[in-house]
C-alpha cells in the first residue's frame, strides 16, 4: 500500500483512497462511493493554533505585506468558496508567496485557515514549528509518505481549503512549467472517495515586478475561475481509469493557468508606453 500511494508511481499504478468510514469528516459529508477502497485515517500532523494562526494573518495583512510591497493588485476574489474542500493552486515565483496568498485568501477574505502542503526541508528547527502550528504540513517530494498524503485527502474529505503549488519549486521566469502530478492525484482520489464531496481546484497566477522581489515591488494575484473535480469522477473507477481523469485534469488546469499569464502579458503589452501610437 505504500508505495501505491506514492507520488512517483510506476505508469500502471494510482494511489486508492485512503479513508475509513469511522471519520468524524465522513460522518458528515456523505457516504464512500461504490468500488472505492476505505482505508485508515492519517494521525494529524499539523494543525491551526488558536493563539499563532490569528497573530500571524494579523501581522500580514496590517503589517509585513502592505509595508513590503508597492502596489498591491489582487483580482477574483469573487470565485473564493467560503465553504467547502478547495485547493488552491497557484505559481510558484517566490518565498513571498506563502505571505502572500493569506492576505489575498484566507482568514480576512474568506474567513478560512489556508492549510499548505510544503516540501520536508521546510519543517524543519524553529521555522517547521511554526509552519505545523500555522496549518502546513510536509510532503517529502522525493519519497511522499503515506502518512502525509493521507493527511492531505483527510483535509479535503474535511472541507478545508489547501494550498498546493502544481509546478512544485520556485520559478522565476514568467510562464507556466511542467506541473507536477501530485495534485491532480490527490484531488482525484478525494473526490473519488466520496460522492458528492464537490472539491473545487483555483488556479492562481502570481506576479512580481521584479524577478527577485525587493522593497516596495509591485504584485499582482489573480484567482481564476473554479475547476469542479467532480466532472472528472464518472462511470468505471479502477486505478488505471483515475490515473487517466488525473492525467487530463492536470492538463485542464494548466491549460488555465497559461490563459491568466498570457490574459495578463497581453494586457501589460496593451498599457506599456511602447505600444501607444
């Protein structure tokens, strides 16, 4: 079972749904869809202190993020589910981001906790405390272990909202790479592992002004449309038909994240100085 729900899987493999029917979240949302597999529910393995998860959306949304960065434009907001299993999926152009995407989402927009999925070198000393007190929990890209991948779908099986970056690292140059598999795969096999869940997937498109972002640098984020997961569920659900819904949704969100760049590059071209008559 291990190494079937690890993300770097052989082509014939495709991790089943990793969820008993004793949850306190499967109590409440529905029953396991026909043919899926329960299995036991993950230990916690972060959580959303009281005491430092409010302190921190506090200090960036009053102080370290007006008082860094320039002009702050955000766009579709409107498309922010305030209830529900979401995962947020956006680009990866620096460590700002994860400052970032709370003051655009979370807690003063939504009134929702955002929940990051970070890779293990992050969670480690002082700041890997920190980051398993504020929501996120770690995901080792190279051996994923079951334990934390578990932990992810038990998230979305309980109606929270993840933020998952689909291109994995950092990238500074403005397109989209090559995504990785992982979240398709993880949004597949919750919605698979019940009917009806109704996960949604937001692509995000972060810009800087500035490759490196310094002091006072301009930023852009905007929030596409909803992806529902559900359209992707249907009819026969062996793992090689999942790993395939998987492949094409990956496709279909990255498909989308290239139309907001290329939505915001034109319009950038459209206003520059360069392009008046």
């Amino acid at each position: 079972m291990a190494s079937a729900l690890r993300l770097s899987m052989k082509s014939s493999e495709f991790p089943e749904p990793s969820f008993s029917e004793s949850s306190a979240a499967e109590s409440k949302a529905g029953a396991i869809a026909p043919g899926v597999r329960p299995l036991t529910i993950a230990p916690a393995l972060s959580h959303c202190s009281p005491v430092l998860t409010p302190l921190a959306y506090f200090l960036g949304q009053r102080l370290v993020v007006p008082a860094y960065f320039g002009n702050i434009t955000i766009t579709g907001q409107q498309h922010l589910p305030t209830a529900g299993p979401v995962i947020l999926a956006p680009t990866h152009r620096a460590r700002w981001d994860s400052i970032l995407l709370p003051f655009a989402t979370g807690r003063p927009v939504t009134g929702r906790d955002l929940r990051f999925m970070v890779t293990a070198d992050e969670v480690k000393g002082l700041q890997g405390w920190f980051i398993r007190r504020l929501g996120g929990f770690a995901v080792n890209v190279r051996r994923p272990t079951v334990a934390s991948l578990r932990h992810g779908i038990d998230l979305l099986l309980g109606g929270e909202m993840l933020v998952i970056y689909p291109e994995g690292g950092i990238y500074r140059e403005d397109r989209i790479h090559n995504l990785k598999p992982g979240l398709a795969r993880m949004a597949v096999q919750a919605e698979a592992a019940r009917s009806g869940l109704g996960l949604q997937i937001l692509p995000v498109d972060i810009f800087y002004g500035e490759a490196y972002p310094g002091w006072r640098c301009p930023v852009q984020i905007h929030i596409g449309a909803p992806l529902g997961v559900q359209g992707y569920i249907h009819g026969e659900d062996s793992p090689e038909v999942l790993k395939t819904r998987a492949q094409q949704l990956s496709k279909d969100l990255r498909s989308r994240l290239e139309a907001m760049v290329a939505s915001r590059q034109a319009i950038a071209a459209a206003s520059s100085p360069s392009s008046s008559p």
